[in-house]
C-alpha cells in the first residue's frame, strides 16, 4: 500500500521502496515474533495432560498459535504450562526446571490444581503453583477443555503483545565507579 | 464358615484370636506373634497364591493401637481370605516379603503412612514421602491439612487452607447439587 502523502507518518508499507519492507516499532516487532513462537514447556503432572495433548493433537491444533513445538528441555521452551496437581514432591523439581529455562518465558497455570490445589486440600498437594513461580494466566477448569487452554493461550498473546519488550535495551548504562 | 478359618483354627487354636464372617467374606483376627506362621500356612497349606493387599488401621483410642489388614486370594478358583493382627503401638511386624514378593512396596506404603516397622523386610524405606519427612500423615492425630516442614534442596510441606472444611459430602441428599462436598454447617 503506497501512502497518499509522502509526509505522513502512518504509512507501514510502500511497494516503492522494496517488495517486503514493513516499517514498524522495534517493541511490535518483537512481541509479534514472540507471541506467535510460543514453545511450550509442557509440565504435564495429572489429567490436565491429557488435555494438553489433546489440544496438541489435530482437533484442537495449538500450531494454528505457533505454539505446537513441545520442548521436553527448559532450555527451549518459552512458556511453562503447568498441568495437572502439584505435590510437595514434585514442587521444587518444577521450580527447578522453571529457573532452567531462559528468559523470556511465561507461565501457565492449567486447571484448578495447579492455580490453587484444586479439591486436594491436604498435607501433600502445593496449594497453587503461584507460590513457587510467577504465573501469567490461570484456566479454571478440572480438567480445562481445549478451547479453555487455547483462551488462555490468546490471553497470554495479547498480554506480551503490550510488553515493552526492548525496556532492557533503552536503560542508561550504570555510571562508572571512580 | 469357610472351610480356610477352621483349618486354621485347628492348626493355630488359641492363636486365633477371632474371625467374622460378612456377605460370604471371611476374616480371621490372629495374634501378631503367629501372624507370620499363618500366613506361610495360607500360602503352602490353604494355597493362597496372591496377596491382593496390605493395609493398617489406626484405632487411636484403643489398645492395641493399630491394625495390619492382609487381603489374600488364590487365583485358580477364587477364594479371599483377610486376615487381620492387632499391633501395639511399640511393636514391630514380621514382614511376609519371603511369602509373597509383592509385599515389598505395601509394607513400604504401611511403614511411610501409618508408621509401623517391619522386621527382616529387603528396603523398608518411605516410598510416597521423601526421606526425611517427619510425619506418619495416615496417623489420625495427623490434620488433614498437613504440618510445616523444610527439608532445603529436597521438599518442603506447608498447611492447606481449609476454609471452614473439610469438606464431606452428603450421601443421602437426593439430588448431585446437595451431594456437592461442602463444609460442615455449610449449606
């Protein structure tokens, strides 16, 4: 689309200048990049799993979100969905596999287990993962239905959608010591 | 009554300490001291192949405290059998490992649970908790909601908010709104 005035400043692409040049702010470009390649780091500890593949799998199809890229290493993974009840057994294992994987990464509490411990109010279960790790979106649900995690899974878009992701980058470097 | 407690009876007598009979399953109350005895007998003279289960009782109150729940079965023409043994609470348990293998991690679960120790058993570690853990949560002193613990590097425990619960369900009400599990008072 070729801008009528050649002085505005809302034109986003001009056929002129080249075939696939888009103009845009560094932060939209980023975020854009972001939350369309959310790599899921799928922390499957009950049911909720089950639902988990099932959104994985051709029914539901997290890929039409770019998140369809399981990665069983923290390494690679961008966004925690923790699915299923976590037990004080299993809890300091999941923080550690969280502290493994690189920022940026978010997190998704799935299920009523994992926001709040669900109906296990007991001396075994870890009443909501929140008390360990930091968590962007909670699903209700027990289990969630696929839809309910493809929700979340938008809500969590449109939320790094707003990030000031290149915060880091304009921060004035920190004064020398003399 | 089942052919298998008058056996028993006959070979144990004054070690059967009682038996009971309810909707054609038989149970069998016998001295811990003999439990071990009994059960080689099941297994060699009775042909009890399979120990389908192991559980323990806490009676609390009562003396002797606790109770071992052994639930045995013979494969080839489906018989049960429970047999039961009173356990005080300093009193340790011969384990049946050498009888049935898969004893193994039901004692383990008994021990981690409810506390109690068996005596010749191959690993007789915690198998749900972690190592370390100081409670017995089937214990019923034990709350429900669990006791604060930390363990740095391994597990921590915290206490459940219960809210008013815990919570039971009604199973008389009529309709699944009323069997919804709430708190008590709570309607």
């Amino acid at each position: 689309m070729v801008s009528p005035d050649p002085n505005s400043t809302n034109f986003a692409y001009d056929s002129k200048i080249e075939g696939n040049v888009t103009f845009t702010q560094l932060d939209a470009a980023i975020n854009w990049m972001r939350k369309n390649s959310l790599w899921p780091m799928p922390m499957g500890l009950a049911c909720c799993a089950i639902e988990l593949m099932a959104t994985a799998s051709s029914r539901y199809d997290i890929s039409r979100f770019g998140a369809e890229v399981m990665r069983f290493s923290p390494r690679q993974a961008d966004v925690m969905i923790v699915a299923g009840t976590v037990t004080y057994k299993m809890a300091l294992a999941v923080k550690r596999v969280w502290d493994q994987m690189p920022e940026p990464k978010w997190c998704i509490a799935m299920g009523a287990c994992a926001s709040s411990g669900g109906m296990y109010r007991s001396y075994a279960t870890l009443q909501g993962i929140d008390k360990l790790i930091p968590v962007d979106v909670y699903i209700s649900g027990c289990p969630p239905r696929p839809e309910a995690l493809i929700e979340g899974l938008m809500k969590l878009q449109d939320k790094i959608d707003k990030e000031e992701s290149t915060m880091d980058l304009k921060r004035m470097p920190e004064p020398e010591q003399v | 009554m089942s052919q298998f407690v008058a056996k028993l009876e006959s070979a144990f007598g004054e070690k059967i300490l009682g038996k009971k009979e309810f909707r054609g399953e038989h149970t069998v109350l016998v001295e811990l001291s003999a439990l071990h005895d009994v059960m080689v007998h099941c297994k060699e003279q009775l042909g009890f192949d399979f120990l389908v289960d192991i559980c323990s009782v806490d009676h609390e109150s009562v003396h002797p405290r606790f109770e071992m729940v052994y639930e045995l079965a013979s494969v080839d023409d489906s018989q049960h059998l429970r047999v039961k043994a009173p356990v005080a609470e300093d009193e340790d348990v011969q384990s049946v490992v050498d009888i049935w293998k898969t004893a193994d991690w039901h004692e383990r679960e008994v021990y981690d649970m409810m506390g109690i120790k068996f005596t010749d058993h191959p690993n007789l570690k915690r198998i749900l908790m972690w190592e370390g853990y100081p409670y017995h949560p089937l214990r019923k002193e034990f709350p429900l909601a669990g006791k604060p613990t930390e363990m740095p590097d391994v597990a921590f425990t915290g206490v459940a908010p219960m809210e008013g619960g815990p919570f039971v369900t009604s199973s008389t009400a009529t309709d699944t709104v009323a069997r919804e599990p709430r708190a008590k008072g709570e309607s």
